[in-house]
C-alpha cells in the first residue's frame, strides 16, 4: 500500500513517499503534486526513500508534476532515488531532466542556493 506524506516548510512542500508507485497508486501521489501545482508552491520535493517500485504511469506522474511546477516558474526536485527506481530514471535519461539529489538536505539546499 503507498503512503503518500506531505510537510510543508516556508515555501518549500516535501511529499515523502513510501511503497510502490504503479497505475494503482500513482493518482494518490499525483493528487497531492497537483494540490501543491495549484497553489504554486514555490519548491516541490519528491523524497522517494521509501519507493522500491515505479513503473511508467508513476514516471509520467512526475513528469507532468514537473512540467505543471515549470508552468508557474517553481521547481521540483527529487532525491532518495534508488535501486530500481534510479535505474528508471537512468536508462530513460530522466536523470538529466529531473535535479535529483542523494539526501532530502541536499535539495532543500539547493533550493534555498537557487532563489
């Protein structure tokens, strides 16, 4: 079953999510990205530590939260992408679209360097 956590902090919202992201449960995680999209927040972090599964439905959720964040000239980054998950992104070459960073402090700080 995926949890899907969001924690708001200034202008910064983190969806921490736990558990396999597939056509099932990808709605569930693009809720809450399209709530934070339509109130354009500022910074989006997807921390995907918890994540051991995603298929294309859970990659296409991302994309659109990326493109909707890009819309209002926020930003969106990833980080805990690992395993199977980070094989994903790799061999779709979406490692090079997406920020992705090793530790959640790690995009928090790269969002604060950005703005």
């Amino acid at each position: 079953m995926l949890k899907v956590d969001v924690n708001k902090q200034d202008d910064i919202a983190i969806i921490t999510v736990e558990g396999d992201i597939d056509l099932y449960s990808s709605p569930q995680v693009r809720k809450e990205i399209i709530k934070l999209t339509n109130d354009e927040t500022k910074g989006i972090i997807v921390n995907l530590a918890g994540v051991t599964y995603m298929d294309s439905s859970g990659v296409a959720t991302l994309v659109e939260g990326l493109q909707l964040v890009n819309d209002y000239k926020g930003k969106l980054f990833m980080c805990h992408v690992q395993g199977v998950v980070h094989d994903v992104f790799e061999l779709s070459r979406l490692d090079k679209v997406f920020s992705i960073f090793p530790k959640e402090a790690d995009a928090v700080k790269a969002y604060h360097e950005a703005n």
